[in-house]
C-alpha cells in the first residue's frame, strides 16, 4: 500500500468509529507533500503550508499533551522521515504535544486509540 493508501483507511477506520469515539471526528490530514502541478504548489505555500509537516493531527488533550501528531509511512523499511520531517516533529514535541512516526494505517489506529484509552 502507498501512504495515500494507508491514510485513506485510516480515515475511513475513524469515521467508522467515530459515534463509539467521537473525538475521532476531530481527526484531520494536513496537506503536505505529494505530486502538484508547480502553480497549486506555488499557491498552498503562499497560503502557509510548510513542508514537513505531520500527516495528521488530533486536536485533542490527553495525558498532558495538547494534541496527537502523525506523521503516516509505509511499512516498507525504507520509508524514513525527513530532516525536516524530524524537525516538526522534534518542535512539536517541545510543544507539548504528542507525536509519533507510524509504518502502515494499522499502527496509526492502534496510536490513536491508546492515545484516546
């Protein structure tokens, strides 16, 4: 699966589970990375997209953080984060929230719900 692929079962995972969980309809993509044609690339930076990013973000406190971060891979071994992938990350953790690098939509649900549980 691509992550295009493994982010769409997540969220159709979540919306499926979001009457049990309804923080869950919280749950959001930031649209970052991917192929563009140069003019909406040119546009989504004028508008603020930064490149890396997290994947998704779950606006929700628990555990003392202030929200969840994911940044999704594939769950091939070479699928790594970035430098500056890692800097988000590492940022947003000095934030106080949350964040995790998870291979394949099966790690980020089992994130998500120990992060909700």
């Amino acid at each position: 699966m691509t992550e295009h692929e493994h982010q769409v079962t997540l969220m159709k995972w979540a919306a499926l589970q979001s009457k049990a969980l309804p923080d869950l309809e919280l749950l959001f993509a930031v649209p970052n990375g991917g192929h563009r044609h140069p003019a909406t690339g040119a546009k989504l930076k004028a508008e603020g997209v930064k490149p890396g990013v997290p994947d998704l973000f779950l606006p929700v406190p628990r555990h003392g953080f202030h929200g969840l971060w994911l940044e999704l891979k594939t769950e091939l071994k070479a699928s790594k984060v970035s430098a500056v992938q890692d800097w988000w990350l590492n940022a947003l953790s000095n934030q106080g929230y949350k964040t995790v690098v998870c291979k394949g939509w099966d790690s980020a649900r089992n994130e998500i719900l120990e992060y909700l549980n």
